[in-house]
C-alpha cells in the first residue's frame, strides 16, 4: 500500500513530466477566499495542471504591494487539498524556501529580479542543499544570458536534479508593445544550452496585458515551448497587483482551447522524406552563402589595404548607411523584414571590419 507522501510525490512527478505543462493561478495570494475560489474555479476547467500564487512579490517601487507574505502559504496549502493540484510559489531568500518548503510546497521558481543577483541565486541555492524538489529559474530582467545559465549551475550545485527555465521577457528601453520583450532568439539559444531542460513560457510577464496574451501562447507553443504560466485571478479588474494581465480560469480554458497545439515530429515517411529533400536544399543553399560570405571578405581585406596605404579609417559611416538602405529595400521585395536584414549585416559588417583591421595591424 502506497504512503499518502509517495502518492503526492508520484501526482507532482506527472505533473512535471507532462507536455504540454499549464501552470495557473494569481499573480499575488491576496485572501484566503480569492486563493480557494481561484484554486477550484481553475481545477474544474480540467486544464491546469499545477496552481501558482505570489505570495512574496518583489516590487519595483516601495509603498506597492509586496505580498501577503508567510501568512498566505497555509491557504495555499488548503488549496492543494481541495483540488489535489500541485502548488508552485516564487522565492528570493534562504527563509522564503524554508516557510514554502515546511507548508508543502511543490515546486519553487525563483524570480527575475533575483536571478539578476548571484549572490541571492546563491541563498536559495544554500537552502536547498539536500532537497528533492523541482525548481525553476525565470530569466534575468536584463538580456544577459550568462546569468540566467549561472542560475541554474548554482542551483545544479546544490544538488536539484529537475530544474526548468521560465522565459517571462526582457526590459528593454524603448519596447511599447510589451511588458517585456520577449527577445524569442535569447530563450530560444537559452533552450539549445540546456536541452534536457523543459522551457516554460510565462506571457502574463511577456504582454502586460490581456488582450494579446493569446498570440504570445500561441507563438511559444508555435517555438515547442514544454508548457505555459499564466496569471489566473477570480476577478482580475480588481486584483491587488497586475490585474491588466490577468485572466479569469475560465477565459484562461477558453485561451487554452484555441490554441493549436503542435507536435515536435510524427511517424509518417512520407513527411520525414519531403522534410529531408527539402532540408538538403537548405544545406546546399547554406553552403553557397558560405562561400559567398568568404568571397566578400576576401574582398574586405583588399580594400583593408588601400585604406592602410591611404590611411583611411576602417569605418566609413556614408558607406553603412548606403549598403543597409540598399539591402532594406530589395530585401523588402523578397519578404525579408528589415529587422533581420539589419541584424545579418550587423554581423557581416563586423566580421569585415575584424579582417581590415587584421590588415590594417598587419
């Protein structure tokens, strides 16, 4: 016969393992009442597999609301029972992880604003030395995936053998479409570093907003993202924090039902044989652009050396601007947006100045 704590580790293991994973709840634990009502409205749409809830909430700003604290981890706890989901919390310190671990919690995830600090990635890491338990990392705030990838190697140290990334945007200085910037690509190479690793999309973060939050989940489930974290809340237009981006369980079964769910391959021959043909296109095409690249830096180095005979600077800003105007419009023509356009020649402009200045050095 099973013990009630084998049962409970077997319900949260088939959690994690499922593809896709949908994890849900409000943003912040605001009343015992909102959690349990929240807890059961989401159970009974028979989609979410895991409940979330803040219960401590970094905020940018003092004087906003920081979360209910310790206090709300029992109704987390009562809201594990009644609806037999596992529960997830965010934590930022040493004595975050002990409070959620000693009410029961299933899964820690640890926040943006903490992934950031090495030195608070660290804490937690201490905390959880001789725990068996998922823990999931959210990307840094800032771009920078070093520290997101430093993250889960503190936090590998200390012994956690399951631990998935949470990609929730980037800030960056001028975005207004988004809460944060989803920087698809940095997530996307964050996933490549960390294959073995289930990659959760959390579009709450990403939108800021409800109305958009469906082309973001679906965009992520498009990229083979393992699951999905979005804020659910009984009553989002008066939720105690981030009620823009929330969305009623049911609404969030609604999102859920619409989205095209889509498989990473299928056991047919006939697909795996047109998808071969067509990728041995793409690598003889890669492998005429290589050459290509190669021919024009062979170029780049001769006109490195007429510059270094005249003594004429490396860069010369008139010619830039010129190629990319040049390569945004007939770019345009073939359906190349010209933001790759720009980041392509970014790259190639740079290898080229590297070979003049090699010459230039020479």
């Amino acid at each position: 016969m099973q013990s009630a704590e084998q049962t409970t580790n077997e319900i949260v293991q088939a959690a994690w393992d499922k593809r896709p994973l949908i994890i849900s709840g409000p943003c912040s634990a605001e009343t015992e009442d909102q959690v349990l009502a929240t807890a059961q409205r989401l159970a009974a749409t028979g989609k979410v597999d895991m409940l979330r809830a803040g219960i401590w909430k970094p905020r940018t700003k003092p004087g906003m609301f920081e979360g209910v604290g310790a206090k709300g981890l029992p109704w987390l706890q009562q809201a594990k029972k009644l609806t037999g989901l596992p529960t997830t919390v965010e934590v930022a310190t040493g004595k975050q992880v002990q409070d959620a671990l000693t009410f029961d919690v299933d899964v820690l995830w640890i926040g943006a604003r903490t992934t950031v600090n090495p030195f608070s990635v660290q804490e937690v890491a201490d905390a959880l030395r001789g725990v068996d338990i998922p823990v999931m990392i959210k990307n840094p705030i800032n771009p920078d995936l070093e520290l997101w990838s430093g993250a889960v190697e503190r936090i590998a140290r200390a012994g956690i053998r399951q631990i998935g990334l949470i990609h929730r945007g980037f800030s960056s200085y001028g975005n207004s479409e988004y809460r944060n910037a989803p920087m698809w690509h940095l997530a996307i190479d964050m996933k490549l570093k960390h294959p073995g690793m289930p990659l959760i999309n959390d579009p709450s973060h990403i939108c800021g907003r409800r109305e958009i939050l469906l082309e973001v989940m679906q965009k992520a489930i498009d990229l083979d993202y393992d699951g999905l974290m979005i804020e659910s809340h009984i009553d989002p237009d008066n939720a105690w924090s981030d009620a823009k981006q929330q969305v009623t369980p049911e609404r969030l079964a609604e999102m859920l039902d619409s989205i095209i769910w889509r498989k990473e391959d299928v056991n047919s021959e006939e697909y795996h044989a047109a998808l071969e043909a067509l990728r041995q296109k793409i690598n003889h095409l890669d492998d005429e652009l290589m050459q290509i690249l190669g021919q024009r830096m062979k170029i780049a180095e001769q006109i490195g050396k007429y510059k270094k005979e005249n003594n004429i600077t490396i860069l010369q800003t008139s010619r830039w601007n010129e190629i990319i105007e040049r390569a945004s419009v007939k770019g345009d023509k073939i359906g190349l947006s010209k933001e790759f356009i720009t980041k392509y020649l970014d790259a190639v402009h740079m290898e080229s100045i590297n070979h003049q200045k090699k010459v230039l050095d020479s």
